[in-house]
C-alpha cells in the first residue's frame, strides 16, 4: 500500500519536474519581455480596446504612454480618474480635459420625417443607403437600423422610439464608435455642459426641409440673431456653435421654430426679483419671452415662473441687482 | 497506410469530436465569430492535440502500465495537456501578439478543452499503437478545425442575416450547430 502512494507521488512529481524544466526552457527563447509599468498601466485601463486613443486598443496605448508617444490624459473612455492614475504610475500629470459625449443631430422621428418606401435587406444603414440613398425622406435624416447602437462598445446608445437613437450620456465614454459607425455623419461629440444645441444635420434650403420634416433646422437663423453671447454662426443652412461662448441660456431653443434646437439643461433655473426693484423696466426690454416680466413703470416687477427659461439676461441688466437665478428647480423632461 | 488514411477521415467526418461527438463545444462556440481567429485556435489545438496524444501514449505505456498506477491517468494526463497549453501560449505571444489578443481566455482554456483530455482518453481505450494514436490525435483536431472554421464562416453570413429578434446571438448559432451537426450525419457508414 505504502509503496504504491511513493510509486505514485514519484511518477507524477517526476512528469511534473520534467514539464517544468520543458517550460522553463521554453521561456528561454518564447518568453516576452514586459516592461511592469506597461502591465501596471494596463490594468488601470477600461479594457474596451475601443481604440479611441487612436491606439490599436488598450495594450498598445498602454505601450505607448509608457514610451511618452501618447499622452497621459490620452484614454478619452477613463476620463480624468485613469488618467491620475495613470500619471501616478509614470510619475506624470494629467491635464483635466472637458467630458465630451456623442449626441445624435437628428430627431426625425418616423412621425416627423416618414420612410419613403418598406426596406427589405441587410439590416444596416450602410447597406440600405445603397438604394437611392436611403428610405428616410431626409436625405440628411437618421436611418433608424442602428450602426451605431452595435458599435456602441459601453451599452451607451440604443434605438428609441420612432427609429432615432438616443444616447444615455452617463455612460457614454465618448469613444467616437458611433461617430465613425454612422454613414450619414449624423453623431457628433460635444462637450457635455453644452445643453443647448441643435439636433438636425440638414443642409437643405428651409423650403426642402419644411416639406420633409417638422422638426428639422430651416435655417432662418433666428438663432444666431438672438444669442447673447454671439456664440451661434450660420454655416452651410446649419448652426454651427462655438461652445466656449455659449452660456447654456436656452434662448435660442426657446426662439427656434421648429424646435430643432433642443434645450437639454438638466435644471433649469428661474429668475426672481426681489423687494429691491425699482420698477425701471430695463429687463422686460431684455427677456426673450413675451410676457414674462410684467409690471407697471415704476413700481416692483414680477417674473411668471412658468414661462422664464432661466436664461439670466434680466440678471445682468437690472442696475439695482434685484434680480437672481435660483438654480434647485427641477425640471422633468 | 491506407489504415491510417481511413483513420484520419473517419476522424476528420464521420466521428467528428465537435459534430459527432459532442466535444470542446466551449471554444466552439466562444472563438467561432471570425474566420481568422477560429483558424487561429484551431492550429493550436492541432498542436496540443497531436502532441498530447504523443506524449500521453508514451507515458501511459511506459511509466503508467510498468508501475501499475493506471488510476492516474486523467491527472497526469492533464499534466502534460497544461504544459503543452502553456507552451503555445508562449509561443503565440511571441509571434503574433493579435491573435493571442484574439483568442483571449478561450487559448489558457484549451487545457480543459474536453476534446483534448478525450482523444488521450480514447487512443487508450481502443489500444491504438504509436503511429495510430498520433495520426488519430492529429485527425481529430483536424476535425475541430475543419467544424469551427466551418461554423465561423456561417456565423459571419448570419450577422448580415435578418433573424427574428428573440434568435439573435447565441440562440441562432445553437441552431446553426445543431444543423451542422445533422448535416455531418450524412457522413455515417463512409467508413466501417
């Protein structure tokens, strides 16, 4: 009995010496030699080989940063928290970059621009824009069988109501996947405090437009005319933003008439006027909204907080400062 | 000779370990998305395998039977499937750093590949000599490779497919297998 546990023991601790003296040859001349801050990087990193860095996925920008080619803040998918930690790991600092997210500039529902004939076929954008250059009325208008929503690499975008993507801005990483899955160039990535812009890709004159969607941008550039902050140009029939100008006021989306513009402000703060007012009438002058501001010369205004959009031009005109935004009012959207 | 021709197509079709047999379903299913990267698994199993029935055929007739210590046969066995597992992991890192990528969890996975632990297994159980249980080994994981490739460019037409939406994903690839599994019935009494 005895001699038959030692036989044993001998026979396989035996195989498994000889199996290790095979490997450890073997990484003689196999084995790859890992820089450990390469490795240690590697594991801060999300995983998702997105390629977003403009690296071949996560391994390689990890070699990449180590070697100073790429930069620490470079993993747009991590965000600031990676790149600390990444910057801990090299001895680096990051510099704090805006969020940006993908938004989807197309809200042509199929209520609001219909399909122009029953697709059959591959189940692609790609491939239905083959056949005269796809079956949304507008040519600029969304597709609805959602490249973008398989590129989608963080469950971040999926198909809504009506065949137009809607993107959960929490968890989208701003990879850029959708942007380049989409054949009509129709995502675009913005700074995420910009709430305020336009939802329409159309280059159409405002005629064509208006007979293929009700919700499209007809470019009158009412916008542009009455931003505060000059921070909307007209381009091409479309508004271009420059989002460092832009205050979030949501006049501009407020003026729209077609609502192309979308105000996705989270809060929207409201105007109050306090005991302080001298009735001068300066900010019923400013406020973009009919009615809103109403009063008798001379004696103490009232906001109607139903209608104020919280744009805060009331704000910087009164001379005696009587008037302040009050942020914690929660919209549902 | 023709014995061993015989023996590789009867390994290849008619007792296909993945069709027939129903064996290393996992990477079979999990490295059959892309035609490239089945390819790529199925040269490693061809390896490990062949090399596994090998060197489990000498050890079994030259240390396990003389010592009488046949009840550690799946141990050891799977001794020598790790090894070798490890050693093609090395050997792929080195050479080509994608499709070690590629082939991720399901290359470490070999080792408990029950098709490899089955064809050590089974060269034992029908008492194949030397040169039987190598050609038989290298057979069967050609057969592996013949089936995943084969479902790997299936799969690659169906992602284009319009397949109804409950179907999506692994339910329509169970479905493709079990087909190619009827179809590769077809092939019974092509040998013996």
């Amino acid at each position: 009995m005895a001699t038959g546990v030692i036989i044993a023991v001998i026979a396989l601790g035996g195989l498994g010496f000889l199996a290790s003296i095979g490997l450890s040859l073997a990484s003689r001349f196999f084995g790859v030699k890992v820089d450990p801050r390469v490795t240690k990087v590697r594991e801060v990193l999300p995983g998702a080989n997105c390629g977003a860095c403009g690296f071949a996925g996560c391994d390689a920008f990890a070699k990449a940063v180590v070697e100073g080619k790429a930069d620490v803040a470079g993993c747009v998918v991590g965000g600031p928290s990676v790149a600390e930690k990444i910057g801990e790991i090299l001895g680096k600092k990051a510099e704090a970059k805006e969020r940006m997210v993908a938004r989807v500039r197309c809200q042509g529902t199929v209520d609001k621009s219909p399909y122009r004939f029953d697709y059959y076929g591959v189940e692609s954008c790609k491939s239905s824009l083959v056949i005269s250059e796809g079956r949304k009325a507008c040519t600029y208008g969304c597709e609805g069988f959602g490249d973008c929503v398989a590129a989608c690499m963080f469950d971040a975008i999926h198909m809504g109501e009506g065949g137009v993507p809607v993107v959960d801005e929490d968890k989208c990483t701003a990879c850029g996947k959708c942007v380049a899955a989409c054949p009509k160039n129709i995502i675009i990535l913005e700074p995420v405090s910009s709430r305020v812009t336009v939802r329409c890709s159309s280059h159409d004159i405002g005629k064509v437009v208006r007979r293929l969607c009700t919700i499209g941008c007809i470019a009158c550039g009412l916008c542009a005319k009455r931003c505060p902050s000059q921070a909307i140009t007209l381009v091409d029939n479309l508004p271009v933003w420059d989002y460092e100008k832009c205050i979030n006021c949501g006049i501009c989306a407020y003026v729209c008439p077609t609502k192309a513009i979308k105000d996705d402000r989270k809060e929207i703060p409201k105007a109050f006027i306090s005991d302080a007012c001298t009735g001068c009438g300066e900010c019923v002058k400013v406020c973009p909204v009919k009615n809103c501001i109403t009063g008798e010369q001379g004696k103490p205004h009232k906001i109607n907080e139903e209608t104020c959009i919280g744009c805060g031009l009331c704000v910087d005109v009164c001379p005696v400062k009587a008037i302040e935004l009050k942020k914690p009012v929660s919209v549902e959207a | 000779m023709v014995g061993y021709i015989l023996l590789i197509i009867s390994a290849v079709l008619v007792n296909n370990f993945v069709l027939a047999r129903f064996l290393g379903i996992c990477p079979f299913l999990g490295v059959s998305k892309k035609v490239e990267t089945a390819l790529g698994m199925g040269m490693a199993v061809i390896f490990v395998m062949t090399m596994a029935s090998v060197i489990t055929w000498v050890i079994q007739y030259y240390v396990l039977v003389p010592f009488h210590i046949e009840y550690l046969q799946t141990v050891s066995f799977i001794l020598v499937i790790a090894t070798l597992v490890q050693f093609v992991e090395m050997v792929i890192q080195k050479t080509s750093p994608a499709l070690y990528q590629a082939l991720g969890i399901y290359l470490p996975l070999i080792t408990t590949n029950c098709a490899v632990l089955g064809v050590a297994l089974l060269n034992m159980q029908y008492m194949y000599s030397f040169m039987e249980a190598a050609v038989f080994g290298f057979g069967s994981s050609v057969g592996f490779t013949f089936a995943i490739v084969l479902f790997a460019g299936m799969r690659e037409r169906i992602e284009l497919a319009r397949i109804p939406r409950s179907l999506r994903g692994v339910p329509i690839a169970l479905i493709t297998a079990g087909i190619l599994s009827l179809a590769f019935m077809g092939f019974r009494g092509l040998v013996k």
